[in-house]
C-alpha cells in the first residue's frame, strides 16, 4: 500500500536514515553521561554482545522462528477455514462471527498460563499462543475480501452457467486474496510478540526465555540483542508475505497505479 | 389510448426463431412497493439476425436480458430457446453485461477462455482458441496484458471476445459502449458490424441510442417507458456490409426520425 509503484528502494531510504540517526544518538548520549552497561547499554555494546553471544542466540532464535511460523502457518490455515465458514453460511455467520470478534477482547496474556498447565512446556503452548494473536486480521479481512467480490461478475459467471463451486474458484477467492494477505502482514508483524508471550509464560529455550534470563542478571546489553533479534524475525516474515503479495498478485500495482 | 402496433411481427424467410418471449412480465416486491418493470412483453428473435431494442433508460431493458440470460425469472409469461420453452436458461446463451466485467487478476486471454473454462473445456485448448481470435478483436499483442493496462475500447472487445468464444446460439449485449468516448464508440461499432459479417451469430442488443440501433441491426424494437412493453417493431432497410457511412442517406433519416416518434409517443402514453 505504501510502496511508491516504482520507487520501493527510495521508499526504504527515510526510515533507514532515521533510525541510524537514533542509533547516532543514543551511542552519543550513552557515552556522554556514562550510563551504566546494566541501565542502558549503548548500540555497540548491543552490538558486541551479539557478536559475543551468537551461537547462543542462533540457537534461541531458531526455537522462536520454530514457534512463530507454525503459529502463523496454522493461523492462515484456520483463519480462511472459519471466514470461508462465515462467508458461505448465514447461520456460521451468525453464531460464529461476533465469538470470532469477542475473542478478541480476552487477554491472551491471561490465557498463556493456562495453555501451559494443559499442555506442558514444550511447543504446543506457544504455537497456540501465536495462533490467537494471528487468527484475527487474518480471519476478519479475509471475510471481507470475500464479501467485497463484485456483484455483477458473480452474475456474469453464474449467466456462463456456473455452479457455486465455480463462482468461489473464479471470482470470490481471488478477490479476496489481496484481503488475505493484507491480514497477513498484520499478522505476520504480531506474531513474533505471540511467540515471546507463550515463552515468557514459561519455557526452556527461544528469544522470550533469554531475555527473562538476561534480565534478571541485569545482562541488559544481551536483553536489547535479543530485542533486535526478535524485531528482524518480525520483519523478515513481514517482508515475505509482501514478497508473496508480489509474486501472488502482479495485477495488483497496475490497478493501483491506474487509480492515482 | 396507447399505438399498438406490435403484433405484425416481421419474419425473416425460412429462419427458425432462437428466442420468442410470449407475454413476459416482471413485478419487483422493493421496499418502496411494487414495481411494475415489464408488462406483456412478447418478442422473437430469428436465426442469424441482429435485433436491437431501444428505449428509454429505466424502461426495463436490462430487466429484460437479465430474465432472458436467466439470472432472473419473469413473474408471468414464457421464454422459448430454439423453439422450446426454456426455465433454466443459465448457461445457454452468451450475456455481455453493461461494465465489461474483466476479472482484474486475469489476463486479457484468460479472461476471454472464461466462459470455456466453465464449459469445461481444457485450458489449453481454451487458450488455443482464443489465441486464433485475438487479431481479429484488434488483440493480437495483447494476449498477456492485464485489464488495468488497455484503454477502454480494448476492455470492451477483451469482453466482446469474452463473449463470443463460448459459441452459445443467442448473444445478449447489454449498452455494451455505452461507456465510451464518441469516437471510440464509433469506431467499435463499425468494427462490430464487421465482426457480425464474418460470424453471423444471432444478437439481442440494448441501447438506448436510436442512431446506434438503426446501424447496427437488422430489426429495431422500441420499448417503452416502465412498465417495458414493445411498442413498435421497424426492420431496417439498409443493405449490408454496412459503415458508418449509411447515418446520412435518407433511409437512415427517415427511420430514426420514425423510432424517435415512436419513443416520444411511449413516453407521452405513459406520462
């Protein structure tokens, strides 16, 4: 949405330069007022830690990633079954709907706790855990999608003598296909604090449980590498599922770039 | 109170008749009450022939090819495909509705297989047949083009290529350059009235533009105002191959000057 149609790589410029200029900043203020290392670390020593601590913190990152792309997997999957559901039937739409809408307001940091007493500390808990904070912009705009498929090609395709199978292939997922994956940027971009969620919660291993065992050493320098680490695996998926949008959805920039 | 002069109906030798709507009428129950959309209406439409029917905008046209292509039912009369009576019409006849309707995810060539692809014909062979017929719709280089890159023209031969691939029997167009600049409305219907040349296939076409009626068809039938009843039934002199040449001989004059009487007396009844 943002991407300027032929300028993407201008487009990542600005940012970039702000953040350098905040890191600037920081590293000047940190060594100016002499801050201790456990009180805020400056970036090169965030720097030097993850250097020092790479291993460690591969092996970390790699249970989290673990957590969050079964997590989002299982939530797109689940996500289009319950808005298909919904978009189909008046009654699903009926009952199941303003659940889909309520569960929203339940504190999943609340229910973390729980996932644990049922099902132990190992990776169930916290692939759930990133299922809920995914389901519901995926499930939400995919309903939407499919509710915004136009009218009249549903027509035009049921005059060619399709059946309702036909119409859902041909017009009404396609259409909702953008919907779908503007959800999943959203969900893509939360489902990293899902998966530390379910690990602060308990567990033995990933991001989440470094940074609660960093922190109650005041290792604050490992706590902020273990911040940024977490901050790339949210930014990774995100820029995948926006690969994807590229890839699924070439059409997509010509109509935008016919509208402005 | 109201000229009728409908039931001389004006056969063309030795052709059977696609499509005959006997005594159709149509009522809406909205939440305003009940519209009265068509009354009566009673119509043939003759092997190979190109029908036009005008009328004012609202008079019920497009009510009428929706009850024709069978998306919707008529609340009383009877609807005969090739001499049959027809109650589920779906997929049985080629509909071009007002906005052309590309899917915008498609290309240009597989938008125009749709109508096979839902006949289940393979995709390949769908494709092949397309292809042959891409030049011919002024396509040629733009088999992998997307909708959002043609001009408006191109969008509606991309949709009029849609249409004709299928080989239904009965073509059903609906204003289908209604949308267009002037020019390039003129040159679509000189390009139509080639396309027909070559491939004779029988055409319920609406408008509410006389001057397009008269050139393109060759019988013209009015409508009038809501509730949509035919209340004139003109065939056109005009030889073929026609152009655009033919809206300033006397034969075009005079009968645009007569269906446009015949439209403004409608009005006149019904107001």
């Amino acid at each position: 949405m943002s991407a300027h149609p032929q300028g993407w790589r201008r487009g990542w410029l600005p940012p970039a330069a702000l953040l350098l200029a905040g890191v600037a900043l920081w590293e000047a203020l940190v060594q100016i007022t002499q801050t201790p290392r456990w009180f805020l670390p400056a970036p090169s020593a965030v720097a030097a830690a993850l250097g020092e601590n790479w291993r460690l913190l591969a092996r970390h990152t790699l249970v989290t990633a673990e957590e969050t792309l079964l997590g989002f997997a299982l939530a797109c999957l689940l996500g289009v079954a319950v808005a298909t559901a919904i978009a189909f039937s008046r009654l699903v739409e009926r009952t199941i709907y303003p659940l889909v809408v309520a569960s929203q307001a339940v504190p999943i940091i609340a229910v973390a706790p729980l996932l644990l007493v049922w099902f132990g500390y190992d990776l169930t808990p916290k692939v759930i855990v990133v299922v809920l904070f995914c389901f519901f912009p995926i499930t939400v705009n995919t309903v939407d999608g499919l509710r915004a498929a136009d009218r009249a090609a549903v027509d035009l395709l049921r005059s060619m003598g399709a059946g309702p199978g036909q119409v859902w292939r041909l017009v009404r997922l396609p259409s909702a296909l953008p919907y779908l994956i503007s959800g999943a940027r959203v969900a893509a971009a939360v489902s990293v604090v899902g998966a530390l969620v379910g690990e602060w919660v308990g567990s033995a291993a990933g991001l989440g449980y470094f940074m609660i065992r960093s922190a109650s050493q005041f290792l604050t320098d490992r706590v902020f590498a273990a911040v940024v680490l977490s901050a790339l695996l949210g930014l990774v998926l995100f820029g995948a599922v926006s690969l994807l949008e590229r890839l699924l959805l070439p059409w997509q920039r010509l109509e935008r770039r016919e509208r402005t | 109170m109201q000229p009728r002069d409908t039931q001389r109906e004006t056969r063309p030798e030795g052709r059977a008749p696609r499509l005959a709507l006997r005594g159709v009428s149509k009522v809406f129950d909205g939440p305003r009450g009940r519209v009265e959309a068509l009354r009566g209406v009673d119509l043939t439409v003759y092997e190979g022939e190109f029908v036009a029917i005008v009328g004012p905008s609202g008079c019920g046209k497009s009510t009428l090819l929706n009850i024709v292509s069978g998306l919707d039912q008529p609340s009383a009369g009877l609807i005969l495909l090739d001499d049959a009576p027809a109650t589920s019409r779906l997929g049985r006849t080629a509909f071009m509705p007002q906005r052309d309707l590309l899917l915008p995810w498609r290309t240009v060539l597989d938008n125009a297989i749709l109508g096979l692809e839902i006949a289940g014909v393979p995709r390949r062979e769908a494709r092949a047949r397309a292809r042959a017929l891409l030049p011919r719709f002024g396509l040629a280089d733009f088999a992998d083009a997307y909708p959002a890159m043609l001009s408006g023209g191109m969008r509606q031969r991309a949709a009029l290529l849609r249409t004709v691939l299928p080989n239904k029997s009965l073509l059903l167009l609906d204003e289908p350059f209604g949308a267009l600049d002037a020019l390039t409305r003129a040159a679509m219907q000189e390009w139509l009235l080639g396309l027909w040349e070559d491939l004779r296939r029988t055409i319920l076409f609406v408008t509410h533009d006389i001057e397009e009626a008269v050139l393109l068809a060759d019988r013209v039938l009015v409508m009038s105002p809501r509730p949509g009843r035919i209340v004139r039934d003109a065939p056109v002199p005009l030889p073929r191959p026609r152009d655009y040449t033919v809206v300033t001989t006397p034969e075009f004059v005079v009968l645009r000057a007569e269906l446009l009487a015949a439209l403004r007396a409608g009005e006149g009844g019904a107001g």
